[in-house]
C-alpha cells in the first residue's frame, strides 16, 4: 500500500505541482509582466515607425520594398491590435482578482500556455 502512496506522490509531483505553480506565478507577477509588456509594446511601436518612415521615404525614391519587411511591418500591426486589447482589458482583470474571482487553474492552462 505505501507504494501505491509513493507512487501517487510521484506522479503529483510531476504533474500537479508544475502546473499549479506556473499558474500561481502568473498571477503572482501579474503586475510586474504587465508592466514589462507595455514597455516591450511601446518599444516595438517605437521601432517599426522607424522601419515604416524608412520603407515610405524609400518607395518615394522609386525602391522596392522586400517582402519580409512588408510581413515584418504587417505582423507588428497585428501584434498591436492584441497589445491594445490586452491592455484595454486590464482594468477589468484588476477588479476581477480583486473581487475574489480567481481563474481555474487547471482549465486555463491550455490558454495561457504558448
């Protein structure tokens, strides 16, 4: 019978405790990831004006413009459309924690994790 108990332990360890604890460090450092996000969103924002004042002064010189720069410029515009709605919607997650409604640990995962 305590193998069985050891076993289970084991297992417990593996798999319960890991995803208990990374979901709790996300909402530990909610704050602090937050506050790196939008400092990381406003300087990719402040990057790709750079980029698309290049590429708008090079078309007005008659350049073409690579591809990957195009998609480059594209995929940061949809980067900023998810910022801003992330963003947008942190007032409403602060007074969701702070009304006591905690997110299931077990269920959100699939979300969270990239």
């Amino acid at each position: 019978m305590g193998a069985v108990f050891s076993v289970a332990a084991k297992i417990a360890e593996f798999t319960i405790e890991p995803v208990i604890g990374r979901q709790l460090g996300y909402i530990l450092y909610y704050e602090d990831n937050l506050e790196r996000m939008k400092t990381d969103f406003q300087k990719l924002e402040g990057k790709k004006d750079i980029v698309q004042r290049k590429v708008n002064e090079a078309r007005k010189n008659g350049e073409k413009i690579e591809g990957i720069v195009e998609k480059w410029l594209n995929e940061v515009d949809d980067i900023v459309v998810e910022a801003k709605k992330l963003i947008d919607t942190e007032d409403h997650a602060k007074a969701h924690f702070s009304m006591g409604h905690f997110p299931n640990l077990f269920t959100s995962d699939s979300h969270t994790v990239r």
